[in-house]
C-alpha cells in the first residue's frame, strides 16, 4: 500500500500511485484511482502487442482510452487560502505552493497533466460589466521543479514565493524555463476563479503533449474564457526528475484565493510504446 507524506508545512507530497484518503470537508471529491505501476502498464502492452499481435498504435490507444498508464498524483493536504493581505511588501502579490508530486522517474516522458480545483474568491469587486473571468485577480499556476529537495523544503503553505528566484535558491527552488513561440515561461496559468463570485466551483484542466494555442503567448494571452490555462509547451518541458507544482496566486488589495481542494494527475507514457 502507498505511503502519503505530509511535511511539517501541512504539504501533500505522495508517493507513485497512492490511494488517497476523502479530502476534509468536500463531499463533491473525484472518486479516488488506482494506477498501474511502469511494469504492470508494460506488460499490458506487451500482451497486446505479442499475444494478441496488435499493431503497437492500436495498444497505445487502448491503453490511453482505458486511462491505463503509470502516473504521479498529488493532493493539497487542508484548505487554504491565497491572500494579499500580507503581501503589501511584494506589491501585493501573494503566490503559495499548494502541492508538490514525486520526481518524474528515471527515463520517463510525461503524456499529459490534469489538474483539478475547488475554489473561489473574496466575492465581491470594484469592476463591473466585465466577462466571468476577466480581471480575475485570484488564479493557480504550474511550474516545475527539478532540484527542489524535501528534506529541505520551503516553508510551502506559508510564505509568499514571489521573491523566490532572489531569496530561495539554497532550498533548491528553481523553475524549468522554455520558450514558447517568442517568449521565455516558466510559470503557466492553471485556471482563473471565477471573478466575485463567493460559491466554491470545481475547475478540471488537462494539458496533452502538442496541446494548447501555439500563437496564445505570443499574443499575451495565457487562458481563455473559461479561465482555463493554455498550457503550451509546459507537458514538453518536463523531464525526468522534475517535480510538478502547482501554485495558488492572488494579486491586488483585498483579493483571497479560497482554495478548497487541489489534485494534479501527471501521467506517463507506456515504456515500449
């Protein structure tokens, strides 16, 4: 049976295919998965493709509609929330790391990230007639991790990050760069909350490898109407030994990010695939 790990911070960090236990206070819950491990998803593979003599496309697709693949999951340990508050001293702007998942095992590629959310904000704002989404001060964002060490983790859940490229560096707190298009990410936009509005709303946001807008960023647009994120370019930054992270954001006086639950879901391509 998995081991789930908190640290001292009240973080979530989970081993590879855990069974996770109900999340506090959230009847609405996605019912928990039981993944496959590298090796039982390979021998899938190898049965389809030898014994049943499958072309190896035709296993890829079975395997992938089955939503058979080994994959890394991780979930926010307690309700939280993302204020501006006491951020006055980064010009209020307030950034929290709600979870973290393994490093990305040794030779492997990630096929696609899902994320989930529940959350909303203060309720309430100055700005009037605009779209559902749109001046939405309350968001998550996703980078990763490649050397960030848990024995020595950031104190995550309770200092602001925005700094963290100056301040946090010797935690082992550094942010995969790419380019996308014209432009250098490191950080890419989840899902926006919905702007003032003080009911809690459940958000699912999936990123494939080839997905997202290509001319998105170029054209400074980082999500949709929807609030959701693009997410280009970020499943082909991954690497091996990486961690994923995803991030609660909030900016501009008097705006709280009002996090409810958070899960991330980074699946793996089949090894012989």
């Amino acid at each position: 049976m998995a081991d789930w790990d908190y640290d001292d911070d009240d973080v979530w960090v989970c081993r590879r295919n855990p069974t996770p236990p109900p999340k506090p206070g959230a009847s609405s819950t996605p019912v928990p998965k039981i993944f496959p491990t590298d090796q039982e998803a390979s021998l899938v593979h190898d049965l389809l493709t030898t014994s049943l003599q499958l072309p190896v496309e035709i296993a890829l697709m079975i395997l992938d509609y089955a939503d058979y693949m080994p994959t890394l999951t991780a979930r926010m340990a307690i309700q939280t929330n993302v204020s501006t508050d006491n951020a006055k001293a980064y010009g209020w702007n307030a950034a929290m790391a709600l979870l973290v998942t393994d490093p990305i095992p040794k030779g492997a590629k990630v096929k696609s990230v899902t994320w989930w959310t529940k959350s909303n904000d203060q309720g309430w704002s100055t700005d009037r007639d605009l779209g559902e989404y749109s001046a939405s001060w309350t968001w998550f964002e996703a980078c990763g991790a490649p050397k960030l060490r848990l024995a020595e983790q950031l104190q995550i859940g309770s200092v602001n990050l925005m700094n963290h490229a100056t301040h946090f560096p010797e935690k082992g707190w550094e942010e995969i760069k790419t380019r996308v298009g014209d432009v250098d990410v490191s950080r890419w936009v989840v899902q926006r909350n919905a702007r003032a509005k003080n009911e809690p709303r459940e958000h699912v946001v999936e990123w494939r490898k080839g997905g997202g807008q290509a001319r998105a960023l170029t054209e400074g647009l980082e999500w949709g109407e929807d609030g959701k994120g693009f997410g280009k370019g970020f499943v082909e930054a991954l690497r091996e030994g990486d961690r994923v992270v995803l991030v609660g954001r909030s900016m501009n006086p008097g705006w709280v990010n009002y996090v409810l639950g958070a899960e991330a879901e980074v699946r793996l391509e089949v090894a012989g695939g």
